[in-house]
C-alpha cells in the first residue's frame, strides 16, 4: 500500500492512472475512493476533484450494469476526506460517516431486486421445509423482518467498510509524510461526553422504535465502536503489551457480548478519559 501511495502521489497523472484502473477491477474497486482521499487529504479539493471526477468514469461502470454502491462509497469517503481535513476530528468523520450507511440503505431499499434472489432463495427453503418464519428466541420472525434488519445490516456494513478505507489513506498519507502520525491519531480518537450522551439518547429511542427505527442503533453503535477499539489500542502501546492481545480480541469481536464491552468502555471513557489518568 505504501508503494501505491508513492505512486500516487507523484503527479496528477499518476493518481488518474490508478483511479481508473483500480476502478475497473471488481472488489479491487475498493481502493478507487481509497486513492481520491489520499489525494483529498494530501492535495485538497482542486486536485481531489480532477481525479474524482476520473474515479466516477471508471467506477461509474459498476453503476451502469445496476451496482451504486461503488460509487456510493466513492463519493462517501472523498466526502469523509474532506471532512477530515478541514476539521482534523475523527469524532465528527465518524458521525458523518453515518450518512454513508443510510445512503447504501435507502439505495436498496429503492432497489429491492439487490436483496431479492437472496430472498427467494430463503423463501424456496422455508416452503420446502414446511416452516412459517424464522424462530428466534421462542418467538416466530418472518421473513420480511429480517429483511429489514438485513438490509440496515449491509447499511451498517458498508460504514464500517468505508472508515476503515479512509483509515487506510490517512495511513498511507502518514506512512509517506508524518511516519508514525496515524498511530498517534487513532490513539487519541475520543468521542466526547456531549456526543456520547446524544448517541446514547438516540439508541434509547431506537430500541422503543420511537422516532428511529430499531435497526439503526448499528449505526449510532459504530462511532464508539471505533472509539473503545482506539483506546484499547492506545493503553496496549502504552503498557507496552504483546500484540497478541490484540490479535485476541479481534478474534471476539464478532461476538455481539465482546462488542457492547467495548462501547460500555467507550461510553465511560467519554466522561472518565483514561488516556489522561495512564
């Protein structure tokens, strides 16, 4: 990544080159709007925009054959990108990076036939199966619920995607200009208390489905998330522990007990600041 970072960064030319290529390659596109805000971070918006405006050419492919969602996320972390450079605050990309995970779930919900083969094919088995619903807990789900809960899922997913991509090109910008830059940024990312007690009151709303539907408490989850998993990091550097423990967690987080700890940690950390008190 570092050497395609250098080659980037060598000229406009460059960057166009690999926008352009990067974007024509399936799940390799994936590094199209990873280039676009290295060039944003690094170059500004006047230069950003001359290789956007490239990356949509060449991703724009994807959308004419029915998938946005590549240029969703394009446009998504150039627009983090920009975020970040003109605030310096983590904390505020990741709450903008919440509109990226609505986008991709407005965008399948105006395009069901996305998720509809996965669902015919769950429909074919349930019939065959004899089965009425999904059971879960004791309680009988239909199919049509999970769809929902599905769907604010890949929402949710392709947020996570696209902080670690715009992480990715703040590395790569440090690797090349600030070594070590990145490591101290992540370690210091903190939501603060203000922020932490309006997410917090919006996932209290979202699990009596007032005003906010249930399944969006996966996006007001993510920005602690992140924010636990840096302070995590940072006393591991601190206390100068083995990698290993970290490798360890990684391993758990799937699990959704592993995942609220680490919110719990990020909530408490908002008011307690433990990076200052070790």
């Amino acid at each position: 990544m570092r050497g395609l970072a250098k080659f980037v960064m060598n000229g406009r030319k460059q960057a166009i080159l690999a926008v352009v290529l990067l974007g024509l390659v399936p799940l390799v596109y994936f590094l199209n709007p990873v280039v676009v805000g290295l060039v944003m971070l690094r170059k500004g918006t006047q230069e950003a925009g001359i290789v956007f405006a490239w990356a949509v050419l060449s991703i724009g492919a994807h959308a004419v054959i029915g998938d946005f969602i590549p240029l969703i996320m394009l446009c998504g972390i150039s627009g983090l990108a920009w975020i970040l450079r003109k605030t310096e605050s983590w904390e505020f990309t990741l709450l903008a990076a919440i509109a990226i995970g609505l986008a991709v779930e407005v965008y399948l919900r105006l395009q069901p036939l996305v998720l509809d083969v996965l669902f015919l094919q769950m429909e074919l088995y349930l019939e065959t199966n004899n089965l009425q619903g999904l059971q879960l807990g004791g309680e009988g789900v239909q199919l049509e619920d999970f769809r929902e809960s599905l769907t604010s899922f890949l929402g949710a997913m392709y947020m996570f995607v696209a902080i670690m991509l715009l992480m990715l090109a703040r590395w790569m910008q440090a690797s090349l200009y600030n070594p070590g830059g990145f490591q101290q940024e992540f370690h210091a990312l903190r939501i603060e208390q203000k922020v932490a007690m309006i997410l917090l009151g919006l996932m209290l709303l979202a699990s009596f489905q007032v005003l906010i539907p249930q399944t969006w408490i996966l996006y007001l989850i993510l920005p602690l998330l992140f924010s636990g998993m840096a302070l995590i990091h940072a006393l591991a550097a601190k206390k100068q522990l083995s990698s290993l423990w970290l490798a360890a967690l990684y391993a758990v987080l799937m699990l959704p007990v592993v995942v609220n700890m680490v919110v719990l940690l990020a909530l408490v950390d908002s008011w307690y600041n433990f990076r200052k008190r070790f």
